[in-house]
C-alpha cells in the first residue's frame, strides 16, 4: 500500500487508500420489563488523532423491549502510513439498571482488521442490567 501511495505522489495523483466496509450487529439485553435507552456506537481507536474517529451509531433510543437488535455499518479510507491495522472498538450506553438516574458505557474488547480487508463483519450481544461504568450522559 505504502508503495502505491509514493508512486500515485510521484505521478501527480492523490493518494487515495482502498476503503474497508465495517459491519457490525447483534443484540441487547435488558430483561427489566421497563423503559430503558441506549446509544451503540463503532468507532476506530486512532493514535495518531486525538479525537476517536466515529464509524458509526445508533443514535440514542428508547424502548420497551426486553432484547433489541442493532445493526452499525460505515467504511475508513486508511489510517496513516505506518498503521497497517484498523483498532475497532464498540460501546454501548444504557440506562438498563435496578437503579434510578443510572447511565452505564460498556466497551467491548478492541479487535483488529487488516487495512487491506474489503469488509469486516463483527458480531457483539451485550446483557445490559447494571454492566458498565458510570457516565454523566448518554453522550
Ligand atoms: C447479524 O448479521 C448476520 C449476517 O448478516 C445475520 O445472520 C444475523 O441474524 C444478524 N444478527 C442480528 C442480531 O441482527
Ligand atoms: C431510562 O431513561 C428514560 C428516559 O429518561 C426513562 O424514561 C426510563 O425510565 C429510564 N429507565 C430506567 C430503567 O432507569
């Protein structure tokens, strides 16, 4: 990739890294039979940034459900010259909890795609009731 990159800079041309389509979906749990909201969210663990890039989210809802499903889809153009993976990480939000005025974040373990994957597909199914760590807000 680096090669290509120096030769397109050589000829003129922008130096445009091959996009990697990012998937992920799965479920959330909250068996509570009460309202409760959540925010899911995929994004890629940048060194070389001091902001997160965010990939994609849900968007904070609200629901009656015991379980709901999600689905996040977005694509990077790279990470810089000397990463050859991209770190991806996933959190979710919740107010699943016995207790009131109660906002938890979830992370998940951070896994790693090639820079050079077309697509990469991740499955995450998160039991929700009192996990996390507490947050001031949903974001
Ligand atoms: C996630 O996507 C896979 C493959 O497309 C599909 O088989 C599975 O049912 C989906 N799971 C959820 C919870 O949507
Ligand atoms: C979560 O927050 C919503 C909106 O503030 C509220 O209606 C709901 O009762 C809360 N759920 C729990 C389990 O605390």
């Amino acid at each position: 990739m680096r090669v290509i990159c120096f030769l397109l800079i050589f000829l003129g041309n922008s130096c445009m890294a091959a996009s990697t389509l990012f998937r992920t979906n799965g479920t959330l749990s909250c068996p509570l039979f009460k309202t409760w909201c959540y925010v899911v969210t995929m994004y890629e663990e940048d060194t070389f940034r001091f902001l997160d890039d965010r990939i994609d989210t849900s968007g904070v809802h609200c629901v009656d459900a015991n379980q709901i499903s999600y689905h996040l889809i977005g694509d990077q153009n790279g990470d810089g010259f000397y990463n050859h993976y991209y770190e991806i990480a996933l959190s979710v939000t919740h107010n699943c909890t016995t207790k009131r005025h109660n906002i938890r974040t979830i992370r998940n373990k951070v896994y790693y795609a090639k820079i050079t994957s077309e697509e990469v597909f991740h499955n995450w199914n998160v039991q929700l009731i009192d996990e996390g760590e507490r947050v001031p807000d949903f974001e």
